[in-house]
C-alpha cells in the first residue's frame, strides 16, 4: 500500500512539472499590435551595438543559434530576447529594430524602435569599460529624434499619438552594481556610497530619466528591476564557491533596488494622476526558477550553457566555449544572460501575473485600460 501510495505522490509531482514547464513557456497573444519602444542593456538590446566600436556585442556565434535565421543578430541570447517575446505577446508582426539599423526607415518606423545597448547603466559613467555604448541620456535623444523621423512622415499628431499608444520597455539598472559598484573592490562609487545611500542615488537617478520619458510623451511604460544579480554565473565563479551560493552582497543589492524601485514608481503615478508606470520586479520571477529548476523544466540553474571555467561563468561566450546541446535545460545562456526559454517565463509572469510580480497590475491588465 506505501509502494502504491509514493508510486500516485511521483506521478503527481511528474504531472505538476509538466504543466508548469507547458504553462510557463508556451505562447500567449494579449491584443493587436501597437508601436513598442525599447530601452536600457544588454538583456533587451536587439543589435544596436553591431553598428558601435565596442567590447559589448554579441555579434559572433554561438549568439543566435536558436533565433530564427540561426545566425548572431546582436541579442544576448541563444534566441528571442524579452523584447521579441513581448512584440509577438502584443500581436505584431515584428519586433521593434534597432535605432541605428538602417532597415528602420519609411512604414517600419511605425512599429517602433529599440533603443538599448549593451553596457549601460542609469548612471553616465557605468561601462565606461565597453568604451562606446548608447548611454541612456543619448537612448532618450534618439527617441526625440524618432518622433521627429515620424512627424517628418505621418504628422506631429497622429506622430504624437501613436507614442501615447505604445507600448514602452525599460531594463536598466544591473550594470550599475556589476559594473561599476561591485565592479572591482573599492571602487569609485563604493568609496562614495555605502551600499544603501547607493542604491538611493541610483532610483534618484532614474526617476528623473523616467520624468524625462514621461514628458516625451509615452503612455503606457513597463519598468523591469534587476534580476538575482548574485546568482548569475559570473558571479558564482568570480567569487569562487563550490557550493553555488549566490553572492549575498549583490543579492541585498537586487532586493534594496527592487523595493525602492515600486516605492518610486507608485509616487510617480500618484504625482502623474494617472498608471504609467508598472513595475516588473524581475529579481522574484527568477528566483522561482532559480530556487527549483526541475520543476520547470531546467536541469540547472547555475551553470550556463555557454562559456568556460567554474559555471561556465569565465569569459565571453564564443565558439571555442564549452556549449550545451540543448538550451531548454538551462535557465542561463551566457555568464549574465537568461535563455529563450527562460525569456519566456519571465514574460508570461509580465502578462499574466499576480502583484507578488507586478504592481500595480500585469501587463495584460495594464493594456486592456
């Protein structure tokens, strides 16, 4: 009878991981399409930083290798980053191109633009060591610049309009921990700030980027935190553990950042009059999966599926890197960086999920107001 009883509880337990990995990574379409503006770091840049002389690319192989053309496109991902997830989430044929493409010229304007690049920060002097990237200063210069493109062909109202109608992405923030702060030990900014007085600077700072979006128009902006910053790879083999704990410094780090982050946000909205803003607090969708991978499909969540030393967390990813034949089994492409598949959970927590994720509401809610 308890052989037969513990076969029923394996068979559940079986069961309940297949329907969260089916449930967590199949498809979902919320509405038509709109325009869709990008902003921020490597996590949502779909290739602006092909067209820079820099250090931050992903330009190479293995990058790609399970996008749709199997070639590098400049996403930090094996596949589809967050950006495309949500464009086909929204219903439009394609996600937004890069602001330099040169492909983004007459009708596609209209679908919108990408302005992110890998390396950057809220603040102006992080990735200083990436040498030439599109701070977020500059990223908001350029969406001036687009409305002007845009009035240029369709008019200033209709022009004005369809940015009141869009849809508005913006992931910035983890550089400004891992490279900067935390960057090498006494760092400039370490010798500044104690650990909270930064991260107060840091939501400062951005308040006034996101005052600036704000004014520029936009009527609808998803705001993502940092993810589990400790956890990533990189920082499982930068510190040396064997038994791959993530990093508790950078882990205080996400979760002051985190906090304040929906604090600012809500003020901003009361201060507006209206929801604007809605945050995506990245760092708890992660550790979901972080904490359990088996449970959604994952063997690890520490190792990556692509790179070199402790974790695969050494170095860049490139094609003299060890590299994992199946990339639905890792929660982590790169020594940074999510796979598709764990791109897509963490996009249908945005659509669908409860406050435990989003405040003040999902992205679905958010859109159907």
């Amino acid at each position: 009878m308890a052989t037969s009883t513990r076969k029923l509880e394996s068979l559940v337990i079986a069961f309940m991981s297949m329907f969260l990995v089916l449930v967590m990574s199949g498809p979902i379409v919320v509405e038509g399409g709109r325009a869709f503006f990008v902003f921020g770091d490597s996590l949502v840049d779909s290739g602006n930083n092909n067209y820079l002389v820099t250090t931050a690319r992903a330009d190479s192989p293995p990058y790609g290798i399970d996008y749709p053309t199997r070639r590098p496109t400049g996403r930090f991902s094996n596949g589809l980053n967050i950006p495309d997830l949500i464009s086909e989430a929204i219903g439009n044929e394609e996600p937004p191109l890069p602001y330099l493409s040169q492909e983004l010229r007459g009708q596609r304007l209209l679908n919108g633009a990408n302005f992110a690049s890998a390396g950057i920060g809220i603040l102006n002097d992080t990735g200083f060591q990436f040498i030439n990237i599109i701070r977020m200063y500059q990223q908001l210069d350029y969406f001036q610049q687009y409305q002007q493109r845009v009035s240029r062909l369709i008019g200033k109202p209709r022009t004005e309009r369809l940015v009141t109608q869009a849809l508005v992405l913006i992931t910035v923030g983890g550089n400004d921990f891992v490279n900067n702060y935390f960057l090498f030990p006494y760092s400039a900014r370490s010798r500044q700030f104690t650990l909270p007085d930064y991260v107060r600077f840091l939501i400062s700072e951005y308040k006034k980027l996101l005052l600036r979006l704000n004014s520029l128009g936009v009527g609808r902006v998803l705001v993502t935190g940092v993810g589990p910053l400790g956890c990533a790879p990189a920082e499982l083999a930068s510190s040396g553990t064997s038994n791959g704990r993530c990093s508790a410094e950078l882990q205080q780090a996400a979760s002051l950042y985190d906090l304040q982050l929906i604090q600012m946000i809500n003020e901003l909205n009361r201060n507006i009059g209206k929801t604007v803003f809605i945050a995506a607090n990245t760092n708890q969708m992660q550790l979901d999966f972080l904490r359990t991978p088996r449970s959604y499909g994952f063997i690890t969540s520490k190792v990556a599926c692509c790179g070199q030393g402790p974790y695969n967390g050494l170095g860049l990813c490139t094609v003299l890197s060890n590299l994992c034949p199946n990339r639905e089994l890792y929660v982590f492409w790169d020594a940074f960086h999510p796979t598709e598949k764990a791109n897509r959970m963490i996009v249908r927590l945005i659509l669908t999920g409860t406050t435990k994720y989003m405040n003040p509401m999902n992205l679905t809610s958010a859109l159907a107001l």
